[in-house]
C-alpha cells in the first residue's frame, strides 16, 4: 500500500513536471518531451534541452569524429608532448595550450550536435517576425517560414537550412549554425597543431631519452605516428574546407542548398541550351 502510495506521489510529481514543463512560457514554443520519429529530446540538469537525432550513418560519422579526438589526445600527450617535455624540449605550457584547445573542440561538438538547429514548430507567435513570405511543408503538413527546408534524416523542417551534416549528427540550420563554425574552427586548430607536433616529432625533435625501451611510445611510435599524421592532414584540410566556404556563403547570405539549387539550376539551363537551338 505504501508501495502504490509512493508511486503515485511519483506519478504525479512527474505529471506535474512534466505538465509545468510544457505550460512553462520560455517552452510554450516547443513540444513536449516526447520522442519523435527519428529524434529524442532530453532535459538535462546543467545542459539544458537536448536533441539527439537517431540515425545510423549520423551515428557512424559522429562516433569516427569521437575515435579522432580520442586517439589523437592520446597519441600527442603520451607520445609527443609528456615525453618531450620530461626530455626538456617542450615548454610545460605546451600541456595547457593543447588541452584548452581540445576541450573547446570537444564542447563545440556536443553543442552543435545536440542543439536545436532551428526546428519549425506549429503555430508559433514567434514565426510571425518571419514575415509573410512562407511555404507550405508537403510531409510535415505546416506552414514554414522561407529558406526553411524539410530533413529527411531528422525528421522536421529546419529554419534557414544549410545542409545536414552527418559527422556531428544533425542538421546544420538558424539555430546552430555559429556553434558548426565555432567547431570547424577549432577543429581546424586542433588539428593543424597535431600535425605541427608530428612533423616536429618525426624531424626535428631528438629520440625520447626518458621513455622506456618496452614502452608504447617506443614500440609502435612510427605506426601510431603515421596514424595521427594521415587523420590529422584529412581532419586539417577539411575543416579548413569547411571554414572557407561557410564563410563566403555567410559574406553572400547563401546557405550551402541554395547554392546546390543555384549551381543545380546553372547546370539544368546550360544542358537546356543545345535543345533551344
Ligand atoms: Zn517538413
Ligand atoms: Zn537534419
């Protein structure tokens, strides 16, 4: 008796929650926790609203960005700059600078992964500083402001859609978009200055004295090295990439579909030629 007593205080401890969640006015905006076809959103203490978009190849990519920033923290500490620095060839900053610049990376990963990137919600009084100019979403069945786009993989309609993007598993929109760059930009760092470390490492900087002989740092020093040069040049070349042409599609106002759309009508007009004349 006690038993069901106590679970029904529970029951409507959380139902009120829940329900003060969702009447709360800062949320009258956004739907209430449920799970939605292909996404889950969480409240967590601290962190605040989370989406997670449950896709496989989203999943895949993502997990292979987590591999990368793991095996690279722990090739260049245990490998590059803990050995060189007990040999006194590396500056003890060089543990700090690195660190803060892996943890920004790191931070701006979960962040741009696990925000909202501008999802269209249901008649919302906020929409109307859109403007008039709206469109009419076929498979959510709503109204949406222009330049929004429908996502296939996460299953809604996105305000000012750039592209999705499965290596941080979400869409890439209005809401997060200066949370991408911000990691694209530190990825960019991050990487460039493991690759900086591995050529010092590999020319430059004299054979570790204080390692051990036996050690993994000795032992598989050229594979391992090899390993973080290949993913650090890839990582390096394409979030330097990706900086570069959001930045110009920024200084145009053009999002990367628009683009696709625009290059996509350039090209369907320049096959129509021939069929004119
Ligand atoms: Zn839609
Ligand atoms: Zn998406």
């Amino acid at each position: 008796m006690t038993q069901v007593f106590a679970r029904s205080s529970m029951y409507n401890l959380m139902h009120e929650g829940l329900l003060q969640q969702i009447s709360d006015p800062d949320d009258r905006n956004y739907e209430p926790l449920i799970d939605f076809e292909n996404q889950s959103i969480l409240r967590l203490p601290y962190f605040g609203r989370v989406h997670f978009v449950k896709e496989k190849m989203g999943l895949l990519c993502s997990s292979l960005i987590l591999f990368y920033w793991i095996y690279g923290n722990w090739y260049t500490y245990n490998f590059i700059i803990i050995p060189h620095i007990i040999d006194g060839f590396l500056q003890p900053h060089a543990i700090i600078l690195y660190g803060v610049i892996s943890i920004l990376t790191i931070v701006a990963f979960f962040r741009a992964s696990f925000a909202d990137p501008g999802k269209v919600y249901k008649d919302t009084h906020e929409m109307n500083s859109y403007g008039d100019d709206w469109t009419w979403c076929k498979i959510c069945c709503i109204r949406r402001p222009n330049r929004s786009h429908h996502c296939k993989k996460c299953g809604h309609c996105t305000l000012k859609m750039d592209h999705h993007c499965p290596w941080i598993n979400n869409c890439v929109g209005e809401g997060n978009h200066y949370l991408f760059m911000q990691l694209v930009f530190y990825a960019f760092v991050l990487s460039f200055m493991t690759l900086v470390l591995c050529i010092l490492h590999m020319y430059v900087l004299p054979r570790c004295r204080s390692c051990d002989i036996q050690s993994v740092a000795v032992v598989y020093n050229r594979m391992c090295t090899y390993i973080a040069v290949g993913m650090s040049i890839c990582m390096t070349c394409s979030s330097f990439g990706l900086f570069f042409t959001n930045h110009l599609s920024l200084h145009f106002d053009f999002t990367t579909l628009e683009w696709i759309i625009l290059l996509g009508e350039i090209k369907k007009k320049q096959l129509g030629l021939p069929r004119i004349l």
